[in-house]
C-alpha cells in the first residue's frame, strides 16, 4: 500500500480511544495524587473500572505501536526521491502532512494521562518531568507553524489551478487545536512557574492562530457548500464531523488556560472562558446534529462497507470529543447520572467503531474481488 501522512489519523483515533477511559477517572473517581493512578483503582476493581483499564491499556499500547511504526513509514517515504516535495506542492493533497503533528501532539496528551496511570511512579514525577517537556513542546510548536506558512502559501497562490477544498482541509486546526491542548497540559502539571508560563503563553498563541484559520476556513468550506449545492462524494461526507473534535479541543485547551491565569496568576477570567467553553460546544453539537441527519443514509448504507478511506477516523474522534465534553459538563457545570452513563457508552462505542474501521484499515476486511 502507498504510504499517506494520513495513515498517522490511526495513531490520531487510538490516542483518543485511550484517553477517554483516563478522563472519565480522572474526573470521577477518588485519587490521591494530582493525576490518577492505578494504584487508586487496584483495590476497587469492579467490572466497570476493568472495563476502563482494559481499553485504556490496550489503546495506549496500539498508539505507541502506531506512532512508532508510521514513523518509520514516513521516514522512508520522505527519503524516498521528490514524494515529499511533490506532496507538499499539491494544494488539493498537502493538507494531509499535519497529521503527523496531530498525532504526536495526541501522544503527549497519553504521555500525561494514560502512561501515568498505568506507572504510579511516572505519575508522581510529572510535573517535574513536564517541566522538561517544554522543549519538543516548542519544537512541534515551531513545527506545526513552519509548515502552516509553507502551506498556506499553496492554497493563496495557486498559479490560476483549480481546487475543491473539502472539510479535510481543518486538518491544520485540528493540529493547533492538539497543540494548544497538549501546551495546556503542560501549563497545569509543570511544577517550575517560568515553564508554566512559557507553555501557557504558546497555547494562547495556538489558540490564537488556530481559531483564526478556522474563521477564516471555517466561513469560506461553509459558502462554498452552500453556494455550490454539489453532491459530495461518500469518502469526502464523514470529514464534515471533524468540526465537532476541534471545538472541543480548543475549548478545553481554554478551560484549562483559564484555570491556570486564576490559580498562579490571580487573574479571574473563568466567566470569558465559561462563555467561549459554551458558544464552542453549542456549535460542535449543533453541528453534529446536522451532520448526522444529513448523512443518515451514509451510515445505514455506506459506514458497514469494508471500503475504507481516512475521514472515517473521524468518527472515533467525535465520540472522543463528545465523551471529554459529556464529562466536563457533569463535574463542572451539572452533574447528572446521564452524563456518566453516556462517557461509559461513548467509550464502548468508540472501542467497537476503532475497532472496525481498523480492521478494514489493515486490509483484515476488505472488499470482494468481484
């Protein structure tokens, strides 16, 4: 199979489908230390909490395998004569080189929950450890905005070519969005103030640009959809659902922030925040709504294909971001039986569709010859 930057969108879901159960405990569950461990669950080992752990665990492993295994992949293919430099070229393609970003910056993210979880003692040492990771924190930062200005500069100048963009061209807000929360992470658990601050001030800035592009591709996907009135092809209709994790990654990445600037600077800016947290979930699960009425027929008739393509990924990471939102709400804002059990069946349903989009992914279920 012909390697794509996108394949990294498997070690993007599995990551999500591993933080999700860390969530839920994370919030939920009684702990001692700042972060939960499994020390504060191995006597308490009910079916439910097993069923956490085991997904968690076995969703962890799969990304590490993932990222390092797509890794070498993308070494090679980059290596491999012009491919690269054709890829970025290729204003209709290109946008697909920041999945790799999103990835690893959905790797730091299980670095400081699901990898602490399982080594109490990884735990216990985070903030001190986090105050090191600061620097290929900066790295991936300076990274991701080397590669925006390169590839911006292929969908503005465009010599006359036409392009159709499509919902996958978010796929530079989706990895700012993973930026600032990995960046918001690192503010909250760095126990050395001067990495705090630096780290808060570069997820503000990643906020910042992220929100912005999305503005301004946000506006353009939707006249252009509207005006259009074209018929999508069935591979293009499940990246529509990519708007739905990408509020709910700058949403939190601006709760945390918030949290931060009120506890070690003084600076009480919960009710912004409150008011940013609310208009980006309303629009994500309004969006949802719509997406999901408007491609009904996708999912009776297309989704159980064995016919794979990228953008089905997606579908993990809208019930990820549903699931984190699900459980912010219940400690936050109102806390509700309801809400619990939707994290609880959230994870369960995002475990079974990772779980078949893979299998079609490696090519275990593909489609008949005939």
């Amino acid at each position: 199979m012909t390697f794509n930057p996108l394949r990294f969108q498997s070690a993007l879901a599995s990551g999500g489908v591993a933080l999700m159960p860390f969530v839920l405990m994370q919030f939920t569950f009684p702990h001692e230390g700042t972060l939960i461990s499994m020390n504060d669950v191995a006597s308490t080992l009910d079916l439910a909490t097993m069923f956490l752990v085991v997904i968690m665990m076995l969703s962890t492993l799969l990304h590490f395998f993932l990222i390092a295994k797509l890794s070498v992949e993308f070494v090679q293919w980059a290596s491999n004569g012009n491919r690269l430099k054709d890829f970025l070229s290729d204003a209709a393609f290109n946008v697909g080189i920041f999945s790799p970003i999103v990835a690893l910056g959905m790797t730091a993210n299980v670095l400081l929950g699901p990898v602490a979880f399982f080594l109490p003692e990884f735990s216990k040492a985070v903030p001190t450890l986090v105050n090191y990771g600061i620097y290929p924190y900066t790295l991936l930062f300076l990274a991701l905005l080397v590669i925006s200005v390169t590839l911006g500069k292929t969908w503005l100048f465009r010599d006359g070519k036409s392009v159709t963009f499509t919902y996958n061209w978010l796929l530079d807000v989706f990895a700012w969005g993973m930026v600032a929360l990995a960046g918001s992470g690192i503010t909250m658990a760095a126990s050395d103030t001067a990495i705090a601050a630096a780290a808060s001030v570069l997820t503000l800035v990643a906020i910042s640009i992220g929100l912005f592009i999305y503005g301004i591709k946000g506006t353009y996907l939707l006249v252009t959809q509207m005006t259009s009135g074209a018929s999508l092809a069935e591979p293009l209709k499940p990246a529509h659902f990519v708007v739905v994790p990408i509020n709910c990654l700058f949403a939190i990445s601006i709760y945390k922030v918030a949290g931060y600037t009120g506890k070690s600077l003084g600076i009480d800016i919960s009710s912004l925040a409150f008011a940013s947290v609310m208009i980006l979930f309303a629009l994500a699960f309004f969006w949802l709504l719509l997406c999901a009425f408007a491609f009904k027929d996708w999912f009776r008739n297309q989704f159980p294909k064995p016919e794979f393509y990228p953008s089905q990924w997606g579908l993990v990471c809208v019930l990820v971001g549903l699931e984190v939102l699900a459980v912010y709400s219940h400690v936050n804002y109102y806390q509700s039986l309801l809400l619990l059990g939707f994290s609880y069946l959230s994870i369960a349903l995002a475990t079974a569709i990772y779980t078949f989009v893979f299998l079609k992914f490696t090519g275990v279920i593909k489609p008949s010859s005939s």
